[in-house]
C-alpha cells in the first residue's frame, strides 16, 4: 500500500507531502499504480522547480518507497495550484485503486 501523507495549513495550503510504501498492484517494474502515483508526484516536483522559483527540500530512498516534499513557499501561488493538481490526480488514483493507494491528510 501507497500511503500518501498530506500536511496542510488552516488555509488548506499543501505544506508537506510524503508518500510511502509499495502498490503492490503488480510485478516490481509492471505496477500501474506505483508508476502512475510516481509519475505524478515527480512531474508535479519537477513542474515547481521548472516553472516557479521554488526549490523543495526533498527527501528520497535510491530504491524506491519513499518521497517527501517539503519547503514550498504557501505564498507561491503557481507552486501551490501545481500542488493542488498533483492531489487531484492522485485522488483520481486512489478512487480506482482503493486497495493500492491511500491519501492521508493532516
């Protein structure tokens, strides 16, 4: 399971992002859920840094099965709109593939 927590503030303003775990939808390198929540979570982190003047602070495992994102200024106003698309995307995912993936936000 993909979990997927959200920090956000009182202005609903994303503040924190770390997504943890494996799908386990399908074979390692075959998983549509891990590829799917993986491709959006990195499009989104690489469309802030390419079209805002943000630069997360962010942690990974080499392996896999770990991401966080964290510093982006809540007053970027690009920054968080991406932010917010990449958590409609990945609700979209989580609506499919319930077993797979789970949102938590904080």
């Amino acid at each position: 399971m993909i979990n997927v927590d959200v920090t956000l503030n009182d202005a609903g303003q994303v503040t924190d992002v770390i997504m943890d775990g494996h799908a386990e939808h399908g074979e390692y390198g075959h998983d549509i859920v891990c590829a799917g929540a993986s491709a959006v979570l990195f499009g989104s982190v690489n469309a802030i840094m390419g079209l805002t003047s943000e630069k997360p602070d962010i942690d990974y495992n080499e392996d896999g099965g770990h991401f966080h994102v964290r510093s982006v200024d809540i007053t970027n106003e690009k920054a968080q709109l991406i932010l917010q698309a990449m958590l409609v995307s990945l609700q979209t995912i989580e609506e499919e593939y319930k077993d797979n993936i789970r949102l938590n936000y904080k």
